[in-house]
C-alpha cells in the first residue's frame, strides 16, 4: 500500500499566468496547467477508491477469521475437558483476546500429547491469522486517511487551476469585444461612406436560432473553463472503472448539445441530473451531475441543454461526466475526441 499512498504524493506548485506576453500562448499554458491538475486530481480519486476496496476485503477477511476462532474456541476447550478427565489436571485454558501469544502457546502446548491436536493447531493458526489480519486493518486505515487528505488536496489544487483559467478567459473575450467592437465602428464608417456613394439593397439580417452558443461540426460539450485528463477506466468507489471523462469547470457554465439531435432528460441517485442525447451522427451522448436542465426534445448543435453542477454523487466537485456510446452500443474513451474539440 506505500506504493499507492506515494503515488498520492505528488505536490502541485500553480504557476501563476504571464502577463503582457503572447495571449495565445497565456490561454495555452493556461489551460494546460489546468488540464494537468485535473489529471492529478483523477488520480488521487483512483487511489483512494482502489485504498478503500482493499479495505472492505481486509475486514470481510478478518470478519471470516473471528468467526472462524469462535467455532474451534467449543473444539480446544473440549480438549481441555478430556485432559481433565484422563489425567485429573485442574488446569484451565482460557480463552482471553487479551492473552499473550506467549502464553496462548503455553498453554496450548500442555494438551499437544494427547492426541488429537488437528484443532489446537488451526486454532493457533487462526489467532496468528487474526493478529496479521487486525494489524493489515490498521494500516489500511492509516493509508485511507493519507489518501483522502491528498485528495482533498489535489481537488482544492485543481479548482484554482480552474479560476486561473477563468480569469485568463475573461481577459481574452474582452479582447475579443473589443476588437469586434472596433471592426463594428470600421464596418459602420464604411457602409455610411458606401451608402453616400450609392444608395444599395441591404441583405436581410439572419436570426440566431434561440438557445445556441456555439457552432462547429462537432462541439465541446462545456463551453467555458474547463479541465479534463483521460481518467477512462481508472478506479472507481465500489469497484467500478470510469467510464468516461470528467470535465472539471466552475458550477453553472453553459452545456451544449455537442451535435444535433434529441434530448432526454434523466435523474437518479448516482449521477444526479444527467441528460441523454440521441445525436443525429448516430451516436448517443451521456452527461451528468448537472446543476439544472435547459432545453430539451430536439435540440441543434450548440444549444445549451444543462449547467455544470455537482448532483449525484458528486457533492462539492463541480463537473460534467460525459459519455460517448457509438451507434447507442457500449461506451468509449472518448478522450481524443474531447481532446480534439474542446
């Protein structure tokens, strides 16, 4: 379990983003710090699920040996009755769970003559196992409560990632605005100066489809900051494997329908607020821990279908787990394709 536990170990140190340099480049470095705190984050949540399952398997085991030390306790002690009986001994074995090993085998060693031994000797057996099995509990724990601090640790770590990000945002869509507002005043000045020169038919204005924020031929499902890692198939709580990517971002940013298609909205204790999308390539996408739903039935691509949240089991972890199930069958890493778009 060290090895886990090291694995944990791994210490971030944010750096903080450039300033007056190349903007490309400060979003880019930006986003990949992000990028690489969630991957740590991904892994520190794997290791305390495996820590866990180890655990629950430790104490069902130390659970079978006391039960198992219960059932030959009637079989030695009769033992000890028979000693009495053949040989007029008053000795008494105790059973004591605060004996000393030391004396638990002297004592056990003062009926190996007589014959039948087979139950002292898996008794014996059983003890040690028991001390072996307590001690391994112990440790165990000790490793849960590393696991959950690092954790804990690597979650906060993320999270400022992820404000990082959202500020080197903001700076960029400002730029953004800025610079369409200035393309505006030059569009503007020209079409007066065009319209004094010759007076021309105007093309009539085209109205963005309500709800749609995005456009692409295939669109990130989280429009805002964000961070992900290819955490597919990595250890989950109770067992499971990831069977997605979790795309970590601030709670209430947009989420949009990544092609056309219809969507279905669904709940449940696991997952929280989740959405189902029939896309019209075929394929079936799968979002949960939603915050809230927006539109819903059939929906184009880009539409804002929910808010990124934390419902389900995911208290206090803002994200969304996103699924892709080719032609509806079984799901896929879908890593390269987040990794592609968004």
């Amino acid at each position: 379990m060290a090895t886990l536990v090291a694995a944990l170990a791994l210490v971030l140190v944010p750096a903080a983003p450039a300033r007056g340099g190349d903007p490309v480049k400060d979003r880019e470095a930006a986003q990949a710090r992000a990028n690489a705190a969630a991957a740590r984050f991904a892994k520190a949540t794997s290791a305390l699920a495996k820590v866990e399952d180890e655990l629950r398997s430790l104490e069902a085991k130390t659970a079978t040996t006391r039960s198992r030390i219960s059932g030959l306790e009637g079989q030695v002690k009769q033992v000890a009755v028979n000693s009495y009986v053949r040989n007029g001994s008053g000795s008494v074995f105790v059973f004591d769970n605060d004996l000393s090993k030391t004396s638990r085998q002297q004592a056990l060693a003062r009926y190996v003559n007589l014959g039948n031994t087979d139950a002292i000797d898996d008794y014996r057996a059983a003890r040690e196992d028991l001390e072996a099995g307590s001690a391994a509990v112990r440790k165990q724990m000790n490793d849960r409560r590393a696991a959950a601090a690092k954790l804990q640790q690597q979650k906060t770590a993320a999270y400022k990632e992820l404000t990082r990000l959202a500020a080197v945002e903001k700076q960029h869509l400002a730029r953004l605005a800025a610079e369409r507002e200035a393309a505006a005043r030059r569009a503007a000045a020209q079409k007066a100066a065009a319209s004094r020169a010759a007076v021309r038919p105007s093309a009539p204005a085209v109205a963005r489809t309500a709800g749609v924020i995005a456009k692409g031929e295939w669109i990130c499902p989280v429009q805002g900051p964000r961070a992900f890692s290819n955490d597919w198939g990595q250890p989950r709580s109770g067992g499971r494997t990831h069977q997605g990517n979790d795309i970590l971002s601030p709670r209430g940013t947009p989420v949009v329908a990544s092609v056309g298609g219809t969507v279905k909205h669904h709940n449940s204790s696991l997952g929280g607020l989740s959405y189902y999308l029939k896309g019209n390539d075929g394929h079936t996408y799968f979002g949960t821990h939603l915050q809230g739903f927006a539109a819903g039935g059939q929906v184009a691509a880009g539409t804002v279908i929910g808010y990124v949240g934390d419902s389900g089991n995911a208290r206090g972890t803002p994200h969304l787990h996103f699924e892709i199930h080719p032609n509806g069958g079984g799901a896929v890493n879908p890593y390269s394709t987040l990794s592609r778009y968004c």
